[in-house]
C-alpha cells in the first residue's frame, strides 16, 4: 500500500495553506451559504 502526502515544507503547500486559511478567517464575513444548507437538509431521523 501507498500513501501519498503532501510535502508540508513546500512553498506551494504553505501558499495554499495560507490561502485556506484567510478564507476560513473571513467565512463569517461571507453570505448565508451555511443557513441555506441547513434550511434545505432534511434530518437524518426523518428520512
């Protein structure tokens, strides 16, 4: 078996990782997405 990982001492992978998270930090600043799944989904119990 492979496993294949990304190399974390990149400079393409810390660019990323940077990229990740500044658009986690501003996600409260962004619409609704998340209301709009939740309201849309029904629960599991219900199915």
């Amino acid at each position: 078996m492979q496993i294949w990982v990304p190399d974390v001492r990149s400079e393409r992978f810390a660019q990323e990782a940077e990229r990740q998270a500044a658009l986690v930090a501003r996600a409260d600043e962004q619409s609704d997405d998340q209301e709009f799944v939740e309201a849309v989904t029904a629960p599991w119990d219900e199915e």
